[in-house]
C-alpha cells in the first residue's frame, strides 16, 4: 500500500501542475503575454504562453516520474528529490493557485518515497 499512495499523490501533482501550464498558457494567449508576465486580473499570479508550455512539459515529467519503478536505493532517493524539484519548478512556472496544489503533493509524495524507500 505504501507504494500506490506516493504514486497516486506524484500523479496527481503532476496533473495539477499540467493543468495549471494549460491555464498559464492559455491566459497569457488571451492577454498577449509571451513569457512570463503579471496576470491582468491578479487571480494566477504571473502566466505566460511560454512558461505555461514548460508546466505542461514538467508536469508530464512529474507524471513519468511518478508512475516510474525503482529498484535500487540510490534510484528511489533521486526520484524522490526529482520529483520534489520539478515540483517545485512546475509551481513557478504554472498558474500559483493549481501549480500551488500539484507542488504540495509533489513534496509528499517525495517525503514519503524518502522515509518509507518504497518507489
């Protein structure tokens, strides 16, 4: 069971974090916003259509990551720490409130990877 949770929450982080590149991208093609830029309407933080394509892109990798077998230690431990990284980049990249929410379970799952060593 220990190992379907970290999966389960990495997934949904990186769903989160793909959601929120979308809405990034997707304001900042509504307001003219190439990279990253204040939201007019101050709701999601800085968005941008560059930056929200590079959330999707990260959070795809989380969701790689996330459903990703280790075997070794030493794998799961870089696992854990990537996916806590991209995490982290995915939320500055995304919209705040969404990229906010993935990178919060981002940081769970790689905290129990890390105490429980189960991938």
């Amino acid at each position: 069971m220990s190992r379907s949770i970290p999966r389960t929450l990495g997934t949904t982080g990186g769903a989160f974090i793909l959601a929120s590149g979308i809405v990034s991208a997707w304001f900042g093609w509504r307001n003219d916003l190439l990279i990253y830029e204040p939201d007019p309407g101050g709701r999601f933080g800085h968005i941008g259509i560059t930056t929200g394509i590079a959330a999707v892109v990260i959070g795809v990798a989380i969701i790689v990551l996330a459903v990703r077998r280790c075997e070794s230690r030493r794998g799961k431990l870089i696992s854990a720490v990537i996916l806590m990284a991209l995490g982290h980049a995915g939320a500055i990249t995304g919209a705040l409130i969404i990229g906010t929410a993935g990178m919060i379970l981002c940081y769970v799952a790689g905290i129990w990877l890390i105490i429980k060593r189960g991938c």
